[in-house]
C-alpha cells in the first residue's frame, strides 16, 4: 500500500459509508457544542423526535455569552444572551448530554475544556459548530468546525457528511529565536499563505519547531488553522501529547491506556506520504509579529512599519487601504509607534496556563501605561484561573494593574458585554482582527501573550525583545 | 428546505475581497435561537450607520439592488467563522445564490445546507459577470442549476461544477439527516467494529 498522512490515517479509520461518488460518513468521536450555534439545532431534533445519537459522545458549555465578571453567579442581565445559555441548560439536560454549567469550575471555552478534561485524544475525529475546532488537531485528531445544520446532523446521527480534502504539509525547521512563540508561527504561516492559502487542505504541521512546543503551543498553532482557510490543522501525536493526555478524567486509564496509546504510535505520516502542497518555513526567520490589518493575513514582524496599498497586488490594493483606514493607520508609521488602549489577554488561542505564565513574566514587577485604560485577562478555563491564581499569576497581573477575570470566550468577539468602543485600538491574543470583532469600530493588533504584555507596559506595540 | 429553482434574477456586486462572516452578520445578530429574521441585519455594519440609518452608498440599499437574489462577489467570501447565520441572513434577505471565484469552507457547505447555490468562476468570468452586476435593475442574470450554467443579462453563458450529490439535494429540497438515516445499518456496523478496534473511545 502507499504510504499515507496522518490525515489519511485517520480518514480510513472513520468511513462509516462510502457512496458511489466518493461522499463519506464520517464517524464523529467527540461532538462539542456551545450556546450560539446549537440551538436551532436541537430545535430540529425536538421537532422531528429525533433523540441524540450518543449523548456520552457530546459534551456541551456555554462560553461565548457568559459574563466574565465576579458578579456572574447573579445571572446574565442580556436578554438574548441569558436565553441562548438557559436554552443550552435546558438542552443539555433533556438531551441528557455531557455538561459544564456556567458555575461548575471546569467550565470555560469549549475548545480549551475539552483537552483539559482529556475528551480530546489523539486520532479521534472531533467537531464543533465553532471554526475554532482545529485547535484540537494539536493531538493528532481531525478537528474541524461546522454549521448549524451540520450540528444537527451529528447530533442525530452521529456522522457528518464529508468528502475527503487534500493534504497540505507545513514544516517549521530548526530552532526558534528568543521572544518568538507559537502564536508568532501561526500568524507567519498565515502571512506567507494568505487567508485563502489553506481552502481545501488539512494542515500537518511538522519539523523540529513544531515538535518541541509544548501542547499549549500546539493548540495555538492549530487553532489559527482556520484563518489560513484549512478544514483543520493536525500535528502528529508523540511522547509530548501522550504526558499531557496521561491522567486527565475522561482519558483511558490502566490497561486500556496501554491499548490505546500502542494505537495512537501508529499515527504519522508515512515517509512516502503524498502531499498536495508544501510549505517549509525556517525557524531561524520568524520573527515577533503583530497583524496592522483587518485580516489575518495582515501580518508584519514589529520591527517593520505599515504598508501602502500600493505594496500589494490584484484586490489586496484595495482591501488594505480599507484596512488602513478602518484601522486608524497611516503608511510608513513604524510599528512600534503606534499607541494601544486596551489589551485584551485570553481567548481559545492563548487563554491557557502557559499563556498566562508568558504574560506574566513580562509584566511582572510592572505596571501598565496610564494610555492603556482597558486590561484584561481572562482565563480559558475554571481550573485554568484557579491554577494560574495558586501559581500567583493572577496577583502579578491585579499588580500590574489588570483585571482578572472568570472564563469564557470574552474580548475575543465581545458577545458578552467585554466589548471596546469605536476606534479603541487593542493589542489582542485572540485570532481575528476582523472589522467590528472585538466592538463596533474597535482595531485588533494580534499577537502573542509576551507581545500583548509588553504592549500593556509600553502603552504602544512593542518588541517584546526589546523588554527588560 | 425548499428546492432550487432556475432563478431569474437582480444581482448585486460586491468586488471586495475577503468578505467575512463578521461583515455578513455581526456577533449581536447571533444570539437569536431562531434561524429566521436575520434577513434585516445582513452586512449590518457596511449596511447602517452608527445611528441605524442606512448608509445609501452601501449596494443593497440602492434601489437597483434592494430585490437582488444573486450576489457577485470578491475572492475567499465567506471566511472567518462557521456561524450558519451568515447564510440564513442572505436567505431571509433574499440571496439564493453567491457567485465568486473562492469561498471559505465552511461558508461553502453551510450555503448548501439551506438552499443556497455557491459558484465557483474563474477571475475573467467572475469580472464579466462583475461588470454585469453593476448594470442594475435591469439587467437579470439567471442561474440554471439543472444545466449548471449562469447566463448574464446579454447572453454570455457561464459553465459551473457542482457536487452532484449537493446539486441532487439542492434540486430536490432534500434534508441530509434523513438521507443518512437511511444508512443506520452501515453506521451501527461501524459502531460495532469500532468498539472491538478503539474500545477507548
Ligand atoms: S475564544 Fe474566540 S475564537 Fe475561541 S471559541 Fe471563543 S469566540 Fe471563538
């Protein structure tokens, strides 16, 4: 037989059925589900009396609308957002699937929850109605988001209609420079292919870069995936994955660890694995980067300064000058001049204990700039805040001058009332530095935990490097 | 859903590239538990000022385009989140069909799942058709999916794939879960096999 991906690999071992024109089910391991794009989907259920296939296969928390504020346990005062979440409350429960309420400690953002609590396992296909799913290919499982109707489909049936995409390599070589993490990956590896530069592909990400980050590393690296436009990003299981899964509770314990992991070493690519396209990118060159526009792709290292228009090419002309002015930017700014007043750290992308650890180093026996008036951190999980507050993180940040706040998705895309005001400028951990995504008119600078900090101390984009 | 009709129909142009789902239906809209109503608040941000009043230069609200059931529309539409809401905004405005020369994955499958046409053109057809747009309310391009060709308002005919599968369910209104049902067999085997191979899972 031909050698084959990891994604090959994984493929094969989910084809329920296969039709004449090549359009499989897909068998669905892990379903995850949250209180914005569930809904209308167990409504459909409700009205066609259809039950959950496999309720232990389904794990719910809501996490986009929760208020990250002390005052949360009072309720949610959004009409809308109070019923989306009771909504989910109510299905969860007469669905009688696996739930994390808004009170429970293991409550957080759904993509972080999962790993945490070990329901995310190498070579298992997992999805979510959240784009943001492909964090979870940092195990080695195909991850991928999907819509509503796609929701309801699983929950019905378990399986989800798919044709196979194609396999895309990424390799990062070598050794990456001081200050530079896996979010500065991620985002270059966007820059170089564009948003659209993944449309049809699943991501390997691979190389001596990617295989030594740590596991918090990897689910940054596949969480972006998304924003390169991939179906889902994946880095094959190793001696790294199998310690972090070893004695989470959902995870197999004793014998049937032992099963399982002999399973989980035959996930990777063969050497003589086709590939559709490769990528290989130096370690050595990536450098701290920030985002300067409205889409990911926007990224520039920090020592560079602001681009023209008329740098770019084809529908790129115009969308950057549209960028530029949505972001308040003018061409030849130096980067590192451009002053910030919010910094927002948290989010599905860096909103894990390394993270905040990251954070904390930089701020540490500082305090932010009078020019940043917002500064938040908010935690990805309940037992991320509580570790993070044992390990005093916390009390370094409240220090420093931050908030410290309860776990949800947050600042990410405000649909709590964590929002910034028209023309706010934020250095962001988040993913999307979409038009209107963090408040109506708000500007989103992307980057890592380490650069959104040093940020917060110097009140404008700063090298990180630079920090003392 | 319902089924896909030849359309005969106004199409409005959108050249921008990138065209998010955030653009499409901003966060506030998704808190709805309903898939309906969204039709008002599509593109809420380049569609309404700050106080809620329309901007007149934004295309759907120029009376040429107010009816538009085709959008004609810059590279990778549709990218950023997997929210169905985007779709179900076009659809309740009235959109039945996007035509551009890349869309985002998810954006892609979700526009099949509620009746939506996505087409794929290559930049020189896509510029044609552009060009077609811009012509207003008079000029009405009509996309066949039976045939699976687009036709702009002075006769150029424009061929587009389609998954044959999807255009089957498109054409026929059909809803995917009872399709798979229909397979319950397969998967219970599936199941079956799997508890003997993965027991872990
Ligand atoms: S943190 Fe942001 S990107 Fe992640 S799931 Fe929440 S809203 Fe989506």
């Amino acid at each position: 037989m031909a050698g084959r991906t990891l994604y090959d690999k994984i493929w094969d071992d989910h084809v329920a059925h296969q039709a004449d024109d090549g359009t499989c089910l897909l068998y669905i391991d892990r379903h995850l589900v949250h209180e914005v794009t569930s809904p209308q989907a167990f409504e459909g259920l409700r009205m066609a009396g259809r039950p959950v296939a496999a309720p232990d296969k389904t794990i719910a928390v809501p996490d986009h609308n929760v208020p990250t504020t002390w005052d949360r346990e009072d309720g949610i005062d959004n009409e809308e957002s109070r019923i989306q979440v009771e909504a989910l409350d109510k299905n969860a429960r007469e669905f009688g699937v696996v739930y994390y309420p808004v009170n429970d400690i293991r409550q957080g953002i759904v993509h972080i929850v999962g790993p945490e609590q070990g329901w995310t396992l190498p070579g298992m296909t997992v999805v979510c109605g959240d784009s943001h799913t492909a964090t979870h290919g940092a195990f080695g499982a195909l991850a991928h988001g999907i819509g509503t109707s796609e929701v309801e489909h699983v929950l019905a049936t378990q399986t989800l209609i798919q044709k196979k995409s194609k396999n895309m390599k990424v390799e990062i070589t070598g050794k990456l420079a001081p200050g530079v993490t896996a979010k500065d990956i991620t985002l270059s590896v966007i820059g170089a292919t564009g948003t659209a530069g993944g449309t049809g592909y699943v991501i390997e990400y691979c190389g001596e870069a990617i295989r030594s980050l740590s596991m918090e590393g990897r689910m940054t690296v596949c969480n972006m995936a998304i924003e390169g436009g991939a179906r889902a990003g994946l880095i094959a299981p190793d001696a790294t994955t199998f310690a972090y899964c070893k004695g989470r509770p959902e995870a197999p314990k004793g014998d049937m660890w032992d099963t399982a992991q002999a399973y989980w070493e035959t996930l990777f690519s063969d050497d003589d694995a086709h590939w559709d396209k490769v990528i290989t990118i130096k370690g050595e060159d990536i450098a701290p980067v920030v985002t300067w526009g409205t889409s990911p792709e926007d990224v520039l290292p920090i020592t560079a300064s602001v681009p023209a228009p008329a740098d770019f090419e084809g529908g790129k002309v115009d969308a950057a000058a549209r960028s530029l002015d949505y972001m308040g930017l003018t061409p030849g700014t130096k980067l590192q001049d451009v002053k910030i007043d919010a910094v927002f750290i948290g989010s599905c992308t860096n909103g894990r204990i390394e993270d905040l650890r990251e954070a904390a180093k930089i701020v540490e026996g500082k305090k932010i700039k009078d020019n940043v008036t917002t500064a938040i951190v908010v935690p990805g999980s309940g037992l991320v805040r509580l570790q993070a507050e044992e390990e005093g993180l916390a009390d370094i940040f409240k220090a420093a001058g931050f908030e410290w706040r309860l776990a949800g998705c947050s600042m990410c895309l405000g649909m709590n009332p964590d929002q910034l005001g028209p023309e706010v400028r934020c250095a962001s951990t988040s993913n999307r530095n979409f038009e209107g995504r963090q408040g109506r008119g708000s500007r989103t600078h992307l980057m890592s935990p380490a650069m959104a900090a040093a940020a917060a101390v110097a009140g404008k984009l700063t090298d990180v490097r630079d920090v003392k | 859903m319902d089924k896909f009709e030849k359309l005969t129909a106004i199409a409005a142009p959108m050249p921008l590239i990138n065209i998010d789902t955030d653009m499409i239906i901003p966060k506030q809209f998704l808190k709805t538990i309903k898939r309906s109503g969204l039709g008002v608040s599509a593109f809420y941000e380049m569609r309404y000022d700050m106080d809620g009043n329309e901007n007149p230069d934004f295309v759907l609200n120029q009376d040429a385009y107010r009816d538009a059931s085709i959008l004609v529309a810059g590279d990778n539409f549709g990218c950023g989140s997997s929210r169905e809401h985007a779709p179900w905004a076009l659809l309740d405005f009235g959109i039945k069909c996007v035509i551009s020369t890349s869309f985002a994955d998810i954006f892609f499958n979700n526009c099949f799942k509620n009746g939506i046409l996505p087409i794929v053109v290559t930049p020189d057809q896509l510029a044609i058709l552009m060009d077609d747009a811009q012509k207003g309310s008079n000029a009405r391009m009509v996309v066949d999916l039976e045939n699976q060709v687009v036709e702009s308002s002075d006769g150029v005919q424009i061929p587009f794939d389609v998954d044959p599968h999807r255009k089957h369910c498109l054409l026929n209104g059909l809803d995917d879960i009872g399709l798979t049902m229909e397979k319950a067999g397969a998967i219970e085997a599936f199941e079956t096999q799997m508890a003997e191979a993965r027991p872990w899972v």
